[in-house]
C-alpha cells in the first residue's frame, strides 16, 4: 500500500484506481496525515462481508448448560 497526496491523487485518478483493481491499494493524505484509503470494488464487498465480534458471538450455538457456574462469594471491601 503506497501513500499519495491528496493534489497527486486527483491529478491522476484513473492510474490510482486501476492500481485499486491490480490489488494495489493507495492511503490518501492531506497536509500529511492519512484521510482515506482506495481500494478495489471487489476488495469492499470482501471486507463488508465479515461480520463484527458481537455477532459472531450471537451466533455461537451454546446454552444456558455450557455456561460455567457464577462465582456467588461475596465481593472484597474496598476502602473509598
């Protein structure tokens, strides 16, 4: 992945988004600091696909019998 400004970017778009479908990603920057990324149209719908740990969670096919017992002893004291 290569980083280009933001000016480069603009003045040769078409070469910066035929190196996103070569497998070939780019970083935009503006006044230094990495703003966007551009990368190929196959490559977005790869990433938009994975789902979030949250839901992966969700999903898991436990019940209420393979969670382990909650510890029930009283909490410690704590100064304040």
């Amino acid at each position: 992945m290569h980083e280009i400004q933001l000016r480069d970017a603009k003045a040769t778009l078409s070469t910066v988004v035929d190196e996103a479908i070569n497998g070939q990603p780019s970083v935009i920057t503006r006044h230094g600091r990495k703003t966007a990324v551009i990368i190929s149209w196959e490559e977005w719908e790869r990433l938009s696909q994975v789902p979030s740990f949250g839901r992966l969670l969700a999903s898991l096919p436990i019940g209420p019998e393979d969670l382990s017992e909650r510890d029930q002893s009283p909490l410690r004291a704590v100064d304040v």
